[in-house]
C-alpha cells in the first residue's frame, strides 16, 4: 500500500527528476528490501551493501586522485542531481526519509543504473 502511495504521490506532483524512468525502481527496491517476507528478498541479499567502488561514493581524499580532471565535475554534477531527485521526492512524501537516506537513495540509483540496459529493436528502443 505504501508503494502505491508514494508512487501515485511522485506521478501527481509531475516531478523534473534526472533519471525519471529510474525512479520507480529505485522507490520499489527502497521499500520493498526491508520486508523480511520480500519475494524479492533473495535478490536484494546478492545486491553489494556498499559501491565504494562508484566515484560518487569516494571520500574527498580517494577524489584528490582524479584532481585535475574533468571527471571530479561529472562526479560533482551526478552527485547533486542525485540529491535533488531525493529531495523532490521527500518534498511530496515527507515520510520517504522513513524509507530511504540520501545514501541509500544514492545506492539504490547505482544498483538500478548498473544492471539495467536498452535494446533497440527494429529501430525501436525498448
């Protein structure tokens, strides 16, 4: 029930997120990995606990070795658009943050972006 309700609340409010078609995967996996009864539980158990590996997760110091690099902006870039994706969602579900930190949202964006592709078919991208 909660899903439905977080979901039709980020629908409503016609939220300009970075990665819209990403979200609601992301909202699902969220809420639905703390329910011990998950179908989806095994799943989630082979998930990494942390992407440390990911630029946007490394401390200031691990930056410092790309310092001089155009990537620290596109780090820098993904990191906010990140965070404000976050904050429009808890801005019209203020109960979100019950469900999900600013880290875990940014776990979840990483885990859903990694293992996710298009195809194109026929011309046609699926």
């Amino acid at each position: 029930m909660i899903l439905l309700q977080v979901g039709r609340a980020i629908i409503r409010a016609n939220l300009d997120l970075d990665a819209p078609k990403h979200i609601f995967l992301m909202v699902f996996m969220l809420i639905d990995r703390k329910d011990p009864n998950s179908f989806f539980k095994p799943y989630y158990d082979i998930l990494p606990e942390t992407l440390s590996n990911m630029p946007i997760f490394w401390s200031a110091e691990e930056l410092q070795y790309l310092k001089g690099s155009y990537l620290l902006n596109q780090i820098e870039e993904r990191n906010a658009v990140i965070e404000a994706d976050y904050e429009a969602i808890c801005s019209v579900v203020p109960h979100f943050r019950s469900f999900s930190t600013l880290q875990e949202f940014k776990w979840a964006r990483m885990c859903v972006c990694s293992r996710n592709f298009g195809l194109s078919i026929n011309g046609l991208l699926t």
